[in-house]
C-alpha cells in the first residue's frame, strides 16, 4: 500500500488539522514506512477470528437511577476559552 | 539519616514511632528537588504549599492515631495524565497548558483517602505517547543514573523522580510499556495491573482498552502497598472489574517453591544487548535456586504486537483526541476564519510532533476503505495473541522476559526515527493488548552502569502472583538498593 500526498491531506482533514507543507512532506514518508512494517499483519491468515476490541467482558453496565451532584455551570465553563451567559462560545458557524 | 532515600514502608514504621513527622520528610523532599531538578527534570509542576499543607494534617492524624493507613503522610508524584482538581493538568502538551481541572481522578481521590502528601505532577510524553519523554512539549526528563540518556517514557518522569529520591513513590500509567519501559530504564519497580484493575476515570485518555495507571517504587513491597490503595471497581469507569480485591502485602511470602514460571522463546532473540540477555537469564537461575521451575512457553505471535498496537492505540488516540477542539477547554487560535479553521489551527498548533503522526495513522487506518485492511485486521490478530497467552498460562503461573531489548538509549538517539523508538516497547506491548498484569524490576546493570529490568506477566487479576515472584527475587538480591549518585 503506498501513501500519497493526497492521502496524508485527506488525512489531514479528517483529523482536523491544519499541516504545514513541512508536516505534510513528512508524514507522507513517516505514514509510508509505518505501514510498511505493519503490512507484516496481512502474512496471517485471520479468517473467522474474532475481533478483540476490549479485554474486559462488554457488558452493559446498570445502576440505580439516583440523582447525584453534578459540575456546577460555572465550573464547567472554568476552563473555556470563550464563554458567554453558560454557554461556551464558539466562532460564528452559519454565514 | 537521609529521609529522602526512604521506602514506604521504612518511611511509615519512622512516622508511626515518632521518630519524624511527615512535614519534615515533606521539606526534605522539597529540598532535594531544589538540588537535583534542574538536572533530571521529572516534574511539570511542583505543588509545594498544598502538600505541607497536607503533610501537617497527616501529622495532626498519626498524633491522634485516627484513620491512619501505610500511606499516611507519605509523599509521592503523580504524572500529569491525572486530573487534579485545582491543580493545573497539561497532559506534557501545550493544548492543555492552562487547563485547570474541575475534579479529582479516582486515583489521586484514593491516593489523597489514603493519607498521601503529593509534591507534584510528573513529566511524561505528551500525551503518554512516546518511549522516552522527549515528547514532553515542556522539557525532557533525564535518566538519574546517567544525565545524556532517557528515563525511559511515556511516565519517565514518574519512574526518574522514584529514582532520584525526589518522592517515595509515583503512579504513572501504562499502555504499552509506559511503566515497566521507564521503570526498566530508572532502576526502580512499577507494575501495570491487569486492565481494569485500577479505575481510568480522570485519567486523560489515550489509549482508552490498553490504558492502566499503576505505581513506581524502590521495591515490591511498597509496591503492594500502594496497589492496595488505588486498585478496586469504580462506578465512574465502566471497564473497571467488579472483583474483590485482594490484601497485596499477603502475597510477599518468598515462598515459590514449585511456582513456575514460563520462558518464551520469541522474547530471547537475536540481536538483542548481551548484558541484558545475561542478567535476566541470571535472575531466571536466582528464582531456579529459590524453588521455581522454568517451563520453555511459546507466544508464537509476538512479533506481530507492534504492527498491532500501533494500529489500535492510534486509531483508540485519535478517536480519544478529537475532544480537543479549542471548544470546552485548552488552547485556542485563531478566531477569524470560521469554526472549522480554528479547529485546524488550534489543533496543529496545539499537539506536538508525534502526538499529530499518531493521530494521523489511527484516522488513516479508520477511514473508508482501510478499516477492514488495518483497524480491524489488527483487532483479529489482537485475538491471536491473547489467546497465546491463555495457551501458555495453561503450563506455567507467571511468564518472565527482558523488560525492553536494551538499557537506557541516549537522548536525540531515536527521535529522528518513530519505527526505531517504536521498536523499543516490543517486549511490554503484548501485555497490554492481552490485558494481562506485568511488572518490571531491576536484575542487574551493564558495565556502564545502566539498570537493567526484569518483566513478570502474570494471569487475568492475578497480580499477587506476580508480585510474589518478584518480592522472592528481590528478596534474594541487592539490585534495588542501588540508588544512582547526582
């Protein structure tokens, strides 16, 4: 499998980063060598192995349905770059 | 007498005599740091008026002899994966360089229960993604026992502070190696439990079906000790096991005659440093002579378990990752090109090097059309080598291998080389993948005095065996007495 510029910017957007042209040369040659070795994987034969995806049981896990203390608002918003009347504010998003 | 150089135990017996009260080890403790930090570096921050602060309600406790535990009193590191309430947790990455936590992680809740006085928050590769804590976006940590070698990492900060007697103990965590790796490297103890065995809530996330937090020591019983305090089910974490939890201290009986401990083949290789290979092959004869057999075992599928988990980990990261969206807390750049430019720019400017390569690889294995070929092809293989172990725990009670290929590398060595650094961590991935207890403690050092570590693995939730076996080794050998000289 061989990795492309284009692949690494399509990446890249997915990720939600915004690379340089310096990022992108190389972790277009990182990613490239990277999945080389791990190429490795497709030498074994997995059909009809399960996936292990977790190695404690899956479970749904229950309890009781009791109110409880939670962050108050303010704390909540403490961290916040941007915050306006308890909400966290972001960039305009509808033009 | 030197209160720095302490156990916890050694520690507790002084503080329960009266022979010292927590608030003067507390300000050796300070004091040390004073001395030797600006050489090892093993701390982001240093929290020092809170924990004398602590220091002397432990005293006000010990006089009175009420609710008093091993712990009481004792000052120790977390790494900075750990959210503290009040105290700032930046994870090593400039994206949470001002992020003050609303809350406690259970593991420093139960740590604080216990008694505990915490000096401060441990140096680690940002976000607990690196193998040897240059990866801290702040500074790296230096290896005590040699200043131009890594600690190890991602905890190297925790293991070095242990180390250089800046703290008792430290609880790093581990995902895959990033405790037994760097405890290897510093000459100390720390043992990743079996997943699940110790509640993630609070800790920042990673890697979140390989993630364990667990605790740096001079030796294996404070290493019971501080298990003793932070493992148990936890309603907040939802992958945490619902099962008793043993009194570790128990298991410290020396006694393994007939324990057997398997060898596999495939972690004996070619190529592999001389006198690593020898001193664990010495400590394998130490526990021969104490009454244990060596069994040969085969994990036939260890040398896919790189491939494996640096398919799973960064696709898990990568997921994990995408909370951090100058939104709700961190950084943020740029306001002025829209919403989805300042994600962009926030986040490249925001993660560090390899934090970005992973998050890159994991959404590139994700993504439409290669799912099925990488995330989920190494999901399989994940399968594989779990069930190896379960094959070879049917002839054997613990497995006993090299804790990594090689002692301490030197700084700059790697970082130009992600396969390579990546290659360091091929003997404590499969622990992790696997789910399974592994521990690593010193077994000797090479003639340039680098420690060398020993790793057990041990069945699903049996961390007693595993730290029986050890406390025998290390009951029959003087390496973790050596401390290094700064």
């Amino acid at each position: 499998m061989s990795i492309t510029k284009k692949d690494v910017l399509h990446v890249a957007d997915l990720a939600r980063l915004a690379l340089t042209e310096k990022e992108i040369d190389l972790y277009t040659a990182q990613l490239q060598r990277i999945l080389s070795y791990v190429e490795k994987l497709s030498e074994l034969n997995t059909e009809g192995v399960p996936p292990t995806t977790t190695t404690v049981p899956p479970e749904t896990v229950y309890r009781e349905d009791r109110v409880t203390v939670s962050l108050a608002q303010e704390e909540a918003l403490r961290n916040a770059p941007s915050s306006e009347r308890g909400c966290f504010k972001v960039p305009k998003i509808i033009e | 007498m030197d209160l720095t150089s302490l156990t916890i135990h050694g520690l507790s017996d002084k503080l329960k005599k009266k022979e010292t009260t927590s608030v003067e080890v507390t300000k050796a403790f300070l004091k040390r740091m004073e001395e030797v930090e600006k050489k090892v570096h093993a701390f982001i921050t240093v929290t020092a008026d809170e924990a004398l602060k602590r220091a002397a309600e432990a005293d006000g406790r010990i006089a009175k002899g009420e609710g008093v535990t091993p712990l009481t009193g004792v000052p120790i590191a977390v790494k900075d994966i750990f959210c503290t309430k009040g105290v700032k947790t930046t994870c090593a990455s400039r994206i949470l360089d001002n992020f003050v936590p609303p809350y406690d992680s259970t593991v420093v809740r139960k740590l604080k229960e216990a008694g505990t006085v915490i000096l401060g928050k441990n140096n680690m590769d940002e976000f607990a993604m690196g193998s040897s804590t240059e990866n801290s976006a702040f500074s790296p940590t230096y290896n005590p026992w040699a200043l131009d070698r890594v600690p190890g990492g991602s905890s190297g900060g925790s293991a070095a502070s242990v180390a250089a007697s800046e703290c008792v103990a430290s609880v790093g965590t581990d995902t895959g190696g990033s405790i037994r790796q760097p405890a290897s490297c510093c000459g100390v103890v720390g043992i990743k439990p079996t997943y699940g065995r110790v509640s993630r809530f609070g800790m920042i996330a990673f890697a979140s079906s390989l993630d364990q937090a667990g605790p740096f020591t001079k030796d294996v019983t404070d290493s019971a000790i501080m298990l003793n305090a932070i493992a148990g089910w936890d309603p907040s974490d939802s992958t945490s096991i619902k099962a008793e939890v043993p009194d570790y201290r128990t298991f410290l009986t020396a006694e393994v005659n007939g324990l057997k401990i398997g060898i596999p083949k495939e972690y004996f290789i070619e190529g592999m440093d001389k006198e690593v290979e020898d001193s664990v092959k010495e400590a394998l004869e130490v526990l021969k002579k104490a009454g244990a057999t060596l069994v040969p075992v085969t994990l036939p599928h260890t040398e896919y378990a790189v491939g494996v988990y640096y398919l799973v980990a960064t696709a898990e990261a990568s997921s994990n990752l995408a909370r951090y969206d100058g939104v709700k807390y961190g950084l943020r750049v740029s306001e002025t090109g829209g919403l989805l430019d300042m994600y962009k720019k926030t986040r490249d400017e925001g993660f560090g090097g390899e934090v970005k390569r992973r998050i890159m690889l994991g959404t590139y294995s994700l993504s439409a059309g290669y799912y099925d070929a990488y995330y989920k092809k190494a999901s399989q293989v994940r399968t594989l080598i779990k069930n190896d172990f379960d094959a070879a725990f049917r002839s054997c009670d613990v497995i006993a291998t090299p804790t990594a290929p090689t002692a301490a590398f030197k700084l700059g060595e790697r970082v130009e080389d992600p396969l390579t650094m990546y290659l360091s961590d091929i003997f404590t991935i499969s622990c992790n993948l696997a789910g399974i207890p592994g521990m690593s403690l010193p077994c000797g050092f090479t003639k340039d005095g680098l420690p060398i570590g020993l790793q057990i693995l041990g069945r699903t939730l049996d961390e007693g065996t595993v730290l029986k076996t050890a406390y025998a080794y290390e009951q029959a050998t003087e390496w973790h007495k050596r401390r290094p000289k700064l």
